[in-house]
C-alpha cells in the first residue's frame, strides 16, 4: 500500500467536488484506481454509484464497506494547493477521505483475496440529500448481492485524531425538513380586514412547535425543530400578505420520536391553518432515518479497535446531524463508527475543513480487521 498514491488521490478528489448525483467525475477517478486493482465484478448503481467486488473461493459472507462521493454547495477557504478549484463547490464534509480510506482498503483487499464469501466496496452518490442511500438499498443490482454486514465510518472533528468512536442502537439522529404553504387572500395594507393574512398563523405555528419539541412526557430521548426559513408576502408597504411558507428542520435521536414528532407536527400545523381561514400544503424532503448500529457489528468494530491498539470513546448520546446510512442499518446488519479529526480540526460543514490525511491509515485498518476477521481468518 502506498500512502502516497492514497495522498495523491484524495487531494485529486478533494480538488475537483461534485455535488450529489453530479459525481460523474468523481466516480470516473474512483473507477480508474478501481481497475488497477482487477475487482472481479463492476456493479454500476444509478448514474454514478459503483459497487466493486472480490471474490473468494469458497461460500461465504457477503460484506458491504461503503464511502460517499458527493461535495458540498460551500465555497472552500483554504490555502492549500490542493483546494477547491470549482466555484461553490468542496468536500467540506470528507467524502473525499472516506473516498481514499475504501480505495486504500481496496488495495489490500486485491493483495488478500477473500478466502470465502465476497467483499463489496461501495461508492455511493447523493448522501447530502439522503437519496443516495435509499436509491441503492431499492436498486435490484445490491439487493442481489444480499449483503450479510455492511460497515461506514464518518471523520469527527473536534475528537482525539485516530480515537474511534462508538455507540450500540441510535449513532446518528433521525432528521427531515417539513415545508409549510400556507395560502389565505392578498388585500390592500390599508384594508387588511378584506383579506386573509398569514401573519398569524405563522406566530401561532412557531410558538406551538417550540412548546412540542419541548414536551417532556410526550418523547423518549431528544428531538429538536429548527426554524430555517420564514417567507412572508413581499417587500411592499402597501400589501396585506396573502401567502407565506415556514421551512422547519426536525430531528430526533430515535426514529419512533420521530414518527411522534411529525404526526403531531402536521395536526398542530393544519389546526393553526383551519383556525385561521388559511388553505394548508405541506411537504417533507431529505428524509434520513436514525442510524441504528447492530450489537454484533459493534462488538466487532470494538474487537478491532482493541487489536490495533486504538482509543475508543463509547458515546452516551447519538450525534445530532443525520447520516443516510440509515437506510442501510434498516435493511441489513450495520456497523457505523466515528473516526476522530483532531480536537481542535476545523468542524464539518466549515469553509476552513479539509480532511486530515493523517488519519486515512486509521480508517484503512479498521476496515481491513473487519474483513479479514469475517472473510480471511480460518474460523468464522
């Protein structure tokens, strides 16, 4: 394995961003390293997913490893050579590390052939918009591969470089964003009483989301609604509004809170709107799941922090952001982990991230135990 070649390819990846289901280049660099390799099967997923797998010998597991190929709408500050050179485009999030710690175990992978069963390394679109995820697990091309375990990983700024962090059941919250259209009837600002404003409404809405998300009684762990966007008639001094729309983010770290959560949403919402004359729309999109770890891949990805000598920090709490992972954990037995960044690593989602390559090999073992305990070892 040569870090340098890894190096090389993800500072490539990290240059040249794409956003979700945009990744045609992305995965045409992730295809070309791929091939050097000599995988005994290309499955192509959508329009840019790839799933590249190795055979063993003999029957056996079929074990999914899994990286994101999509960059963020976000304009890269950095000084770096190797920085974004697409306008309002980077990999803020470090789908490009993940990209390079798959491709790195790939390497091993073709130096080690499975003895039995299959190993499948998946490269997935779309995972910013929670469609990526749920796309593959209903394309008939994965479901054949009937995957037996499939593991992820996601870097974590703000922890110890190279720590590997755990939690059994929920690792990463449930979240979606509700749209709220609410239409009454335009009027003269002189004669608002001809008209049917939403003004109200929208008071009323906000204060009664924020006494829901606040119930004690009504939910099991946290759930949390975020107002991110509030649209209200236009700019014009002389008009009594008509129309208006509230965007809410919801979250909650179990997904039957969540299921709570937006039933008791939409009442309260069409409530307010039928008290106020107002006709209702709403919508949902980017809908992720909770991510729920299974036992026995947790206690695997443990087993294989303690044989390389890592520190593990097992969390209380699941993480508040969301991870299309998810819909994997809910068809099939998955493991998803942290990777730690550095403690003081520009966060997530932040201008100033760049992927730490420091931690790649970290990422590579891990992924690396896990297939030779489930496919190399003589004893399952």
């Amino acid at each position: 394995m040569d870090n340098k070649i890894l190096i090389d390819l993800r500072h490539k990846l990290h240059q040249h961003p794409e956003l979700s289901n945009q990744e045609f280049r992305t995965s045409e660099h992730i295809s070309a390293f791929m091939r050097l390799l000599h995988p005994d099967e290309v499955i192509l997923l959508g329009k840019t997913g790839k799933a590249f797998v190795f055979n063993g010998k003999q029957p056996g597991k079929t074990i999914v490893f899994r990286a994101e190929l999509d960059a963020l709408p976000i304009t890269e500050i950095s000084d770096k050579p190797h920085k974004s050179v697409i306008e309002k485009v980077a990999h803020s999030c470090g789908h490009d590390g993940h990209m390079t710690i798959v491709a790195g175990l790939s390497q091993k992978i073709a130096e080690n052939r499975p003895l039995r069963g299959r190993a499948v390394l998946l490269f997935q679109p779309a995972e910013e918009v929670e469609q990526g995820a749920r796309d593959v697990v209903e394309d008939p091309a994965f479901q054949k591969l009937k995957p037996d375990y499939i593991f992820g990983l996601h870097n974590v700024p703000g922890k110890e470089a190279n720590s590997i962090l755990v939690k059994s059941g929920s690792f990463a919250a449930a979240s979606t964003g509700m749209t709220i259209k609410l239409t009454g009837k335009t009027s003269h600002a002189a004669e608002p009483e001809n008209g049917i404003s939403p003004a109200m409404a929208i008071s009323r809405i906000i204060q009664r989301l924020h006494q829901l998300s606040d119930s004690s009684t009504l939910f099991k762990d946290m759930v949390l609604l975020t107002i991110v966007h509030v649209m209200l008639g236009e700019i014009a001094f002389g008009t009594s509004p008509g129309y208006a729309e509230i965007r809410v983010t919801l979250r909650a770290f179990e997904n039957e809170d969540m299921e709570l959560l937006t039933t008791n949403t939409e009442k309260l919402v069409h409530e307010i709107a039928h008290a106020e004359r107002l006709v209702c729309e709403i919508g949902w999109s980017e809908v992720f799941p909770a991510t729920v770890n299974h036992p026995e891949c947790i206690q695997m990805i443990e087993q294989s922090a303690i044989v390389l000598g890592l520190s593990i920090e097992h969390l209380q709490t699941p993480f508040k952001w969301s991870e299309d992972f998810a819909y994997y954990t809910g068809v099939y037995k998955g493991g998803f982990f942290g990777l730690g960044a550095g403690v003081h690593h520009p966060q997530l989602h932040n201008p100033e991230y760049d992927f730490p390559d420091e931690i790649i090999d970290t990422g590579i073992n891990m992924f690396f135990n896990l297939y030779e305990k489930l496919l190399v070892s003589p004893s399952e």
